[in-house]
C-alpha cells in the first residue's frame, strides 16, 4: 500500500497527566490518525491531525446498526529510551479476522502497523514511565455511510488514538473475585463472539453491572448452549493450572483470540510446562478444587497482562483458589511478558517491535 501519511500537528498541546496517577483509559494525547474507505476507491487519505471530535450525520450507519470493529495494544519506554511495541502483527492480523466476519473491508496490516509507528512517534513523550504504566492504542473502524437500512456500508473510516494508562484493575497484580453468571448469555458458535466488535462488549454489560454490585471485578461466562462450559472473561482469556497442568478453554468460535493468551500459550510451551487447549465445564474446576488439585486461576489480556483469580462465586458457591494469592506461574508470565514489554528482559521469542 503505497500511501503517504500527512501530518497536521497540533498548535496547543495538551497538559500531560501524572504518571503515577493515571486511571485506565481517560486521557488521550494530542494526535490523532484517520484514513478513509470508499466503495471504488477503497482505502486512502491516510493522515494524523490534532486529537479532536469527528463530525458524524444522525444517520450514521455505524451509530444505527453497530458495524464497527477495534482493536488493543500498547507501546512502551525502556530505560534506555527505546519505544517498544509488543507483537502489533498479530493485532493487525486480528483486525482483519474481524473485518471478514463484520464486512468490513481488509486493511493493508503492513500500512496500519505503519501509521501506529508514525502516531506514537509524534506523541511519544506521552508514553508514561512510572512502573505498571503504558501507552494504550486503540485502532477501529466504524461504518459512515449516512443511510438507514441494514446491509453493509459503503464508506469507513479507520482511526487510531492513544491513551497513557496505568492497571487496568484496581487490584493491580493482586487476584481479583469473579462472578460465574448463571443467567446471561454473551456470545455463541456461530455468531461474532470471536471478533472484536463492539457488539460483543455492548452484550456483556448488564452481567457486568450485576457481578460489580456484589462486590465482584468480572463475569466469567459459560457457554451458551449448555451453560456448564467455561468460556472467557469479560476483558480476558481465561487458564487454570489443574494438577502440574495448565488448561484453557479451546478457540471454538465464541471467544476471542487474545494476543496475550497466545502469547501465555508460547511462553508455557518455550518453558516446557505442559499446556492443553479443550472444553473445560465449571464443575470440573470446583471438583478439582474440592479435591486440592486446582493450583491456580488467571486472566489474560492486553489490558491488565495478567490477573490472577482469587475467588470464584458459582451459583453461591464461593471457592478461594491458592489461598486468594497470587500464584508462582501467574507471576512468572506476568513478570516475563511485561519485563519483554518494556525492555528490561531479553526478548528470546522476537516478539517486540521497535519504533
């Protein structure tokens, strides 16, 4: 894709927030990135322009049928200045799984990795370097056709915008208390459960709502057929260590395929710890707890990197798992992914990009 990225910088920068301060998600940098998609032209108009509000008719496709997809990443500073990315190709490579399922036209992943390198360079003294802190990039695309009709779009526009985040969850590191939600279904073999839309998240929300009012961070969801089968997270991949053995539930068509779940995945393998993709039933985990197998629970995703499980409340029956405790595999990964993150670990799977 041989497109040239113009480039408006801002003429009043914004003030940037304390470091070791900052709350998931609130603050956005200066810049911006926008690229257009229209029928017969396809993709063009790439450029970065001052952060700003984007004009939208009332009839926008996207705000009346919901085709839109995204995308999560974060761009790091190693103490030697460095600007590190953490696996963008396969981002890149999801985003498009994405677009195929909500008939969204493919971008070039080369180009779209090109125009996260050219944003974060221009507002790299936005990436944060207090301990636990990241550069959060949020690429999507939304449908802007000015029509009132359910079919696919026919004009898209591409951004991406940058956020300076700290722990996604309060709790950091420390486990976090799940709620098993017995009633509400999110996603199912066959629908969009699998690709990032923002669909998917709109769905979760009411379960959401209900584990946080009794005192729970997330929802893990069963399946939604025969609601005893262990899905994912809201926001994450989910792994249990069962007896020396790590499983997690297989990529059906109903859960997302996280970068940090694959990359949990790899890392386990590369350490020669035994690690199994299959169907896992919520019984299975509160048997094994039941009998003093279950080692370990935790989360996965871009987000928090790692969360660890320390409770988990199935139908009334709670289940503090290693004592509510972080647990010696669940720092492991998390100490090896973010010390690749930001520099201060050798990166022996090739994994980081830099700027």
């Amino acid at each position: 894709m041989s497109l040239n990225i113009k480039v408006e910088k801002t003429t009043n920068p914004k003030t940037k927030p304390d470091a070791n301060n900052l709350v998931f998600g609130h603050n956005f940098t200066d810049h911006m990135f926008i690229m257009d998609y229209t029928e017969g032209i396809g993709w063009h108009d790439p450029r970065v322009i001052p952060y700003q509000p984007i004009s939208l008719d009332p009839s926008t496709m996207v705000l009346h049928y919901g085709q839109a997809i995204f995308e999560g990443l974060k761009a790091y500073k190693a103490k030697d200045g460095r600007v590190l990315l953490f696996r963008p190709n396969k981002n890149m490579e999801r985003i498009n799984i994405s677009n195929e399922r909500i008939c969204i036209p493919p971008i070039d992943e080369n180009f779209a990795i090109e125009a996260i390198r050219t944003l974060v360079d221009i507002d790299k003294d936005w990436i944060p370097e207090a301990e636990g802190t990241s550069l959060y990039i949020r690429p999507f695309i939304i449908a802007t056709d000015p029509y009132l009709g359910v079919r696919p779009s026919n004009t898209y526009m591409f951004m991406i915008i940058l956020s300076p985040v700290g722990m996604y969850y309060p709790e950091g590191i420390n486990p976090v208390k799940i709620y098993v939600e017995p009633s509400y279904v999110r996603a199912v073999k066959g629908g969009i459960g699998f690709a990032k839309t923002p669909g998917n998240y709109a769905a979760s929300l009411k379960a959401q709502v209900e584990a946080e009012a009794k005192g729970y961070t997330q929802v893990l969801w069963l399946d939604g057929i025969e609601r005893k089968y262990i899905e994912e997270v809201g926001t994450m991949n989910v792994f249990f260590k069962i007896k020396g053995k790590v499983v997690t539930p297989a990529l059906e068509g109903s859960i997302l395929a996280g970068i940090t779940r694959d990359s949990t995945i790899a890392l386990l393998k590369h350490w020669e710890i035994p690690v199994v993709e299959r169907r896992i039933s919520i019984e299975e985990i509160f048997e094994a707890q039941a009998k003093g197998t279950l080692e370990e629970a935790f989360g996965t995703g871009t987000a928090a990197v790692i969360s660890p499980i320390g409770e988990l409340n199935w139908a009334g029956n709670k289940i503090l798992i290693n004592e509510g405790k972080t647990g010696e595999l669940s720092a492991r990964i998390y100490d090896t992914i973010t010390g690749m993150q930001n520099g201060s670990l050798a990166d022996e799977l090739g994994w980081i990009m830099v700027l």
